[in-house]
C-alpha cells in the first residue's frame, strides 16, 4: 500500500452539533488530519441514501456522517432518522462491494470538539488502511469531473 | 442519433395532430401540463430551442400506451428516448427520486474494479452453478431488497422464487458473481455512455461464463436484452422470459400444483406486454393453479394503466395519483390479490398504498408472480 495515499473524505455535519463541535475544535486548536471536506446540513436526517451514493459515486473514499445524540436532536427524530437511513445505506454499500469500514456514522455533541477531532483521526486511519476506494477515477462523465483545484 | 434521424426512424413526421395520445396518456390525465402531442409538435418545429429544456420531456413514463392508439404508427417512446439523450448531451437532467440513490448505484456499478457482493440471498436448498448453459438473469434485485426495505416489498423472494421453479423443473441456473445492472433506467434516463458500459460488462461476464440462453424474472431486464443490447453490440444469446420456461413445464407436464383459493388479479408490466407482447403465458401460469380464481380488470392487456413511475424519475402527486387509481381498479374487481410481474410495479404500488390518501379502497394484496408460481407446486 502506498504511504503516501491521502484519502479524500466527505463528513455530513449537522447544522446544531456536529458542525459547531468541528468549529470548536478549530477556535481550541485541536489537531485532526485535513482530509474531510465538511458538507453542512441542517440535520442528520437531510443526509439521504441517494448522497452518500453520489459522495462515493464522484471519488469519495470514505463517507462521514455525524449527528446529534438521539436526545439532543434539534428537530426531535432527526438523528434517530440518519440512523435508519444508515442502516439501509451499510446493506447497499455491502452489497456494492466497497469496504465497510468506509462509511461511518457517529454522534458528536456541540460540546465535544475532542471527540470530532479524536473521530477523524480514527476514521482517516481506518480508510488509509483500507486504500483507495474502487470506484476512484473510474467516473470520466465529462458533468462529474471533480475540479482542478480540489484534487 | 441525433433528432433529425431520430424523427425520422420513429416516423414523428406523420402526425396528424389527432391527439389520442394525450387523451389516453395516464400522465396527461392528471397532469395537465404535459402533452405527447404537444411534444412531438415542437420536435417537429424548426429552429426550436426550448424542446430540450422543457421539463415535461423527462414526465414520459414511456409505457407505449400512447403507441397502440396513434392511428399514424408513430413510435413515440423511441422519440422521447432520443430527445432525452439529447438533452442528457447539453447538460440536461431529470429529476431523480429516491435522492438519484437508485441512479448512483447504477452508475457505480460501471467501474470496472468493483467487487460486488451480491449472492449472500441464495439459501442452502437452491441450486446454483458458475457455468453452465441457462443462466438467471437476477438484476437490481439485491440492491432493490435493501434500498426499498420501507415500503416492506422484498423483492428478493422473486429471485428465489425464480431458481426454486428452474431447480424444480430440473434446471441448474448459473448466477454471475459480478453481473451489472441490466442499463435499462440509465438508457431511459438519457444516459448512454453510462448505459453502454454496463451492458459491455454484462456480455463479456456471460461469454466468460459461457451460457447459451439468459432467464429473467424482470420485465425490464428482458425487455433491455431483447431489444436494447443487439441494437448497441452483437450478442447471439437467447433470451426467455420465467413465463415462458413455466408455460412449456406445464404443457410437457413437468409441474404439478396445488390448489390456491383465492381470487386475484394481474397487472400487466408495460415492458412486458405492449412492448413485449408477452400477454398469454403469465395468465397460463395462473389459471392453471388449480382452484385460483382469475378476475381481469376493466382495462388489461393492451390497455393496461401502467404502475406510475419509470427509470426512477419524476416521482410526483401524478404518480401518487396514477397508482391509486390503478388498485382502487384492482379492489373494484372483487380479487384480494394482486399479482404483478415487474419488480417495480411492487414496490410503487406498496408505496402508494402507505399514503395517508389512500383509502381502504385502494389497499389490495400484492404479491410477485414467480413466487405465487413457486409457492403453489407440489414438491
């Protein structure tokens, strides 16, 4: 395996937890690995099926999604709702073949900045271990191309 | 193809405005922003620009009801296939259901590099083999199982369903380890490049492994081998559909049942019948059981009100609108069973019928075909 692979992560934060501890571990300078390309959404819930297939569709090596703990969801069942979706989404990626330990799904409160930071290091590892994700620049529509600039 | 061909291989040319398209489409009824008629017109104008943006193109649930009325024999459904690539070509897209998952999925599965693992549904009683010379055709089936796991469909019952009665009659399926996605929702979408790919992948997988005739329990996947894939690439496979493997068990009396009381009713898929003309052997394989009851709805066959949504796209209100009508016409019937064909048809239908709209009397039974087949033999 090559050491030098730096896999490319997309983390779906949500708006009221996940994303503000992210913040606070940035304002505390605590150090986490600069492979996660943050997508805020304004809940857990938003995150579908369908974008985790499309993350890992355009080249994601690995997909992260991060919510509230089910008793702080700001919208009540939102969490709860990331976790169904979850659950189907793991069956669909087994059966796809892509690793499992590439899709992750954790709860990180708005107070736990050393939890995000002490999560992505974990996640990043674990992907670097698995390699490069099969589907990785196998996509050449013209529509998907990721941009020069980010790759 | 560009539209100029594409008009003139579906003889657009010859309409006569006539309109008995969108007097029958299901679409048009309940949606009335959306015309064939109008449709074909503006392919028609010259120097039209707004055709390929026009979102009603992606509204066409290219059910081929349309195709049986025109008294001008033009192939409407050919006609939007083109347009919609074309479309497809200038950066134009549908819109996906499901959040485009079921379009993600397909489009993974063109890297070649990919490991699927896709088998884990064979259970130890079903024969299987890796090479040999019928192979089952399985499809999306897996993926379906787990993605539409809400709406309480398992469509993988089909699947065993389906090697249960091959085994039964004394068939040993081969079952590819890496079989793609027939292409079929990414064709209909536009999407050629994609959809090329994965049929590449399916006919070099089924010449490694050298079978002589391909069986499949989805309309689609029939549908896309029979008439999609010799268009694109040269394949000399045969092709038959579960129907017709049971109709010829029966007639050389290879199959026994047993009695099924109930009554039901059967919706015909359009990939099967009118673009098919499959029609007489699913209704073989049910009247045969002895004790069944088969009632035929008021519009069936030819005439058969397609399920609502096709290539997963454009799941709207008209959807929702087309579906409930469909199974209050299967309730009206007096069956309580609902037998369908496709894989699809399944699962909108159950969709439906979880809506808050639906009332008790659009809540009908449904189940697959190839399973009720399967469950009534005698062992």
């Amino acid at each position: 395996m090559n050491n030098n692979f730096q896999p490319k992560i997309i983390a779906f934060c949500c708006n009221w937890c996940s994303y503000p501890a992210a913040d606070a571990a940035g304002i505390s300078r605590l150090q986490y690995p600069a492979n996660i390309r943050i997508v805020r959404v304004m809940c857990g819930g938003r995150v579908t099926t369908g974008l985790v297939l499309k993350a890992f569709e355009l080249g994601a090596d690995g997909v992260l999604i991060a919510t509230c703990h089910f008793e702080d969801c700001h919208y009540l069942f939102g969490a709860k709702r990331a976790s169904e979706v979850h659950k189907i989404t793991e069956k669909l990626v087994q059966i796809l073949g892509i690793e499992p330990e590439r899709l992750r799904l954790d709860w990180i409160s708005a107070a736990e900045a050393p939890k995000f930071a002490k999560v992505v290091k974990e996640f990043v590892e674990a992907v670097k271990k698995v390699g490069p994700s099969p589907i990785r620049k196998k996509v050449t529509d013209d529509k998907y191309q990721i941009p020069e600039e980010i790759k | 193809m560009n539209l100029k061909e594409a008009v003139k291989k579906s003889k657009a040319y010859l309409c006569l405005e006539c309109g008995k398209c969108t007097g029958i489409c299901p679409i048009s009824k309940f949606n009335r922003g959306y015309s064939p008629r109008i449709l074909v017109n503006k392919t028609l104008r010259k120097n039209d620009t707004t055709l390929l943006k026009d979102k009603n193109i992606w509204n066409c649930l290219t059910c081929r009801l349309c195709d049986e009325q025109c008294p001008a024999d033009i192939d409407y459904i050919e006609l939007t296939q083109a347009i919609r690539i074309e479309a497809q070509r200038i950066g134009e897209e549908a819109f996906c259901s499901h959040g485009g998952a079921a379009q993600s999925l397909m489009r993974i599965m063109t890297s070649e590099s990919l490991q699927q693992k896709r088998l884990d549904w064979i259970d130890k009683n079903l024969k299987v083999a890796g090479t040999g010379e019928v192979l089952y055709f399985v499809g999306c089936l897996p993926y379906f199982d787990a993605l539409f796991t809400e709406t309480g469909v398992e469509t993988l019952r089909a699947a065993r369903a389906t090697v249960k009665i091959l085994n039964h009659i004394g068939v040993t399926p081969v079952i590819l380890h890496q079989e793609r996605c027939c292409g079929h929702d990414l064709l209909w979408s536009g999407d050629l490049e994609n959809f090329k790919k994965l049929a590449e992948q399916n006919i070099n997988e089924i010449k490694k492994c050298g079978a002589k005739k391909i069986i499949f329990s989805c309309p689609e996947g029939y549908r896309t081998f029979k008439l999609d894939y010799p268009k694109y690439f040269d394949c000399d496979f045969e092709v038959q559909y579960i129907t017709d493997v049971i109709s010829e068990a029966i007639s050389n009396k290879n199959v026994k049942f047993k009695d099924f009381n109930k009554t039901v009713t059967f919706q015909d898929p359009c990939r099967l019948g009118r673009h098919l003309g499959v029609y007489d052997t699913p209704r073989e394989a049910i009247t045969t059981i002895p004790k069944i009851q088969f009632i035929e709805m008021p519009r069936t066959r030819n005439r058969a009100i397609c399920c609502g949504v096709s290539a997963w796209m454009n799941c709207s209100t008209f959807s929702k609108s087309i579906q409930l009508m469909r199974l209050k016409e299967a309730k009206k019937t007096g069956a309580n069973l609902l037998i369908l064909s496709c894989p699809k048809c399944e699962i909108h239908f159950n969709c439906a019928m979880k809506d808050e709209k639906a009332g008790k009397d659009a809540k009908i039974e449904t189940i697959q075909l190839v399973t009720l087949v399967a469950d009534a033999i005698e062992e």
